[in-house]
C-alpha cells in the first residue's frame, strides 16, 4: 500500500532496486557468510544511485526527497537487510557533499562509485595543523567500508593541545573525510545479525586531512535546497530499515500459512484463529506504523520547502518516528517468530535474519528506546539536550 506520491527520480531507482531484486537474492547465502557485498553486487547498487541518494542535482545525484530515500531503503530491506542498511548508511555520507565547496565536493562525490561509510560518534580527536588536521583515531562500525571510496571519521578539533569550541561553545565536531586506501580495517564483525553490512573497526594513523575535506553540518551548506536545510535529515533513511525488515517477516509467514499444517489433520495454518487474528495485527501495526513515518516526513518536508524551520513538534516527531519504526517492527517480528513455531529456527529462511537482523539494527544509538528522551523533552518545551538530535 503505497500512501505518498513518489518522485519521478525515486521511482527510477525502484526500478532499478527491482531489476536488481533477483541478484541479490541469489547472493543473499553468500552476503551473510562473507559479511560483506560481493563485489559485483556492490558495483551494481553503485550504478543504479542507490549509495548517493543525498547527493544534490548540481553534482550528478538525485537528491532524492526524504520520502523517496525512505522508501528505497524499505524495499531494499524487504529484500536483503543489509543490503538496505549499506543503502541507509551511505546515502547518509552522502548528505556530505552539500557541506562541501563545490570543486571538492564534485571531486569526491561526482562519481556513480564514490561511497561514503564510517561514523561520526563517539568523536576521536583532529589537530589543527597547517592546511588541516593531523587525525589518528580507532573508528568503529564502518558499515560498507569494503566498497567504500571515502570513510567518514567524526573528530573533535584541538587546537594548540586542547579541545576547540564553537560560537556556541560547544565541541568543535567535524567530519575527517578519509581516503579509503588510508585507512587499515580491522575485521570484528562478527555479529547476531546484519552480518553482510561489514561494520568493522578501521584505524587513521597520522593522516592529514586538507581543512577543505573536514565539513561540519552545523555550518550553513554551500547547497540551499530544501533537504540540506535541516542537517538532521541525513538519518532519515534509517526509518526505511525496520519496516522492511517487518514486510519480509509479514510475507514469509503469510506464505508459510497457506502451506504449513497446523498440526496433523487439523488443516493449515491459515485456519487457525490465533493465526488470523495475529496476521491481521501484525499488518495493522505495520500500516501504522509506515503512516506515522510518512506523514510525519511529508509535514516536515512542506515546511522546509516553505523555507520554514522545523518547530520543536516537528523536530521530536521526526526522531520519533524513527525509533518508533524499529521498536514497533521489533515487536511484529518477534510475534511472527513466535506464530511460526519451530520453522522460525533455520537460517534457511527469510524470518530467521529478520529477527537477527532488527535485532542488531535496534541497537543503534540513532534508533535505541533512550532517544525517547531528548524528544520527549522537546514535546515538554525543553531543549533536547542531546548532542546530534
């Protein structure tokens, strides 16, 4: 059930995203057992746009709305979970190039290959040297850092020895773009699920970074259009990622329903009762959850396109619906799991690395139950008090 209009750039990378839909299910055994995309595959998601959703027009990217880079990744996640979260994870980078002067930003970003991983927090340290900054630092979760061509490193910048603040006194936090062949990867990921998105550790030794390859996204951007206005936007793919994930939960038991017997003699399990009633919850839950996301996505991208800023409402539902998102796709999940008795158990099937895998991508801090708090100090007319909210 699609609830919004999507735009004619989103719609060509759905297309895309279902062309693609065979390949990556065939190498689905092969993306768990490697933890990461195989080259080819990561290559093709390359082609089609997926990894540069948040690259603006001017630079040769879509510069999808937040609707369309939402309802990629949900397709994305139906299909492969990791998959969807590489796509969320580096279409968020990708929200850099804005941030950037435009000869560097078409530089790093103009090409079909250019693919941001890393992570901002916690920050390691960056220190102002001439030209730039002098950065060391063991970064973790580098989600996508096999194919990736630049990884992000979020750094606190000292100057003269000590920790550099704002206007605003606050940390001086800004993002050391890497050159991937400068960084060394360390392999940890061995995880419960999203085993294929390759989130290792990797470590800067003694690297300079050039003062015009270290954006910082609590500075105007050098693109004024309406998606780089609020510089929270870059985590809005994530909403994408548990609805996915319950859509392929939803569809495997459905399906299990009309072949599984419910015990012998006893007919399907689509007869039962419990079974009924507990299929139409699931996609009840998972319908309103999809509307909040959506609704709330479409109210906020009518007041950017204003040229309004988010109120404090705005700002507390857009966090909320992205914790929201995981939290109730957790609860489908699981209660699916518990529906399909015995046949959830085998990694055969789509329902056990769905659990695993919203398992693993509930954790996130970006998406973990304590983000409740800073939006629920917002809705009370507090400040959120929450550094990146």
């Amino acid at each position: 059930m699609e609830i919004y209009q999507f735009s004619s750039a989103t719609e060509e990378i759905l297309a895309g995203v279902k062309a693609l839909e065979p390949a990556i299910r065939r190498t689905a055994d092969a993306i768990e057992s490697e933890r990461h995309l195989p080259d080819d595959l990561a290559h093709a998601l390359m082609q089609a746009g997926i990894f540069r959703m948040g690259v603006p027009r001017v630079y040769g990217g879509p510069e999808l709305d937040p609707m369309g880079q939402v309802r990629v990744v949900e397709e994305l996640s139906r299909i492969e979970g990791s998959v969807g979260w590489l796509s969320m994870i580096s279409s968020a980078g990708s929200f850099l190039a804005a941030f950037l002067e435009p000869s560097i930003a078409e530089r790093l970003f103009a090409a079909p290959n250019s693919v941001v991983a890393g992570n901002l927090r916690p920050p390691q340290r960056a220190d102002v040297v001439d030209g730039g900054y002098r950065v060391s630092g063991h970064f973790r979760f580098g989600s996508g850092c096999h194919h990736a061509s630049v990884m992000a490193c979020g750094c606190i910048v000292y100057r003269d020895g000590k920790p550099q603040v704002t206007r605003r006194g606050e940390p001086d936090i800004r993002v050391m773009l890497v050159p991937k062949s400068k960084v060394t990867i360390v392999d940890v990921w061995q995880t419960t699920g999203m085993r294929g998105t390759g989130s290792n550790d990797y470590i800067v030794d003694n690297v300079l970074v050039p003062s015009e390859e270290s954006p910082s996204m609590a500075e105007p951007p050098f693109c004024s259009g309406p998606l780089y206005r609020f510089p929270q936007m870059f985590l809005v793919s994530h909403a994408g990622v548990p609805l996915g994930l319950a859509r392929s939960a939803l569809d495997f038991v459905l399906d299990l329903s009309s072949r599984k017997e419910a015990s012998p003699g006893r007919g399907l399990m689509r007869d039962d009762t419990n079974v009924q009633e507990t299929i139409a919850w699931a996609e009840a839950h998972l319908a309103a959850a999809r509307g909040f996301v959506y609704g709330v996505l479409e109210d906020l991208w009518r007041s950017l396109n204003g040229g309004a800023r988010p109120a404090p409402g705005q700002h507390a539902n857009y966090r909320l619906m992205i914790t929201y998102s995981h939290q109730a796709a957790k609860q489908i999940i699981s209660t699916l799991y518990d529906l399909a008795a015995t046949s959830s158990i085998f990694r055969s099937n789509r329902l056990d690395r769905d659990m695993r895998d919203i398992l693993t991508a509930c954790q996130h801090r970006v998406v973990h139950p304590k983000m409740y708090r800073p939006a629920g100090r917002l809705l009370l007319g507090l400040n959120a008090d929450e550094p990146f909210f």
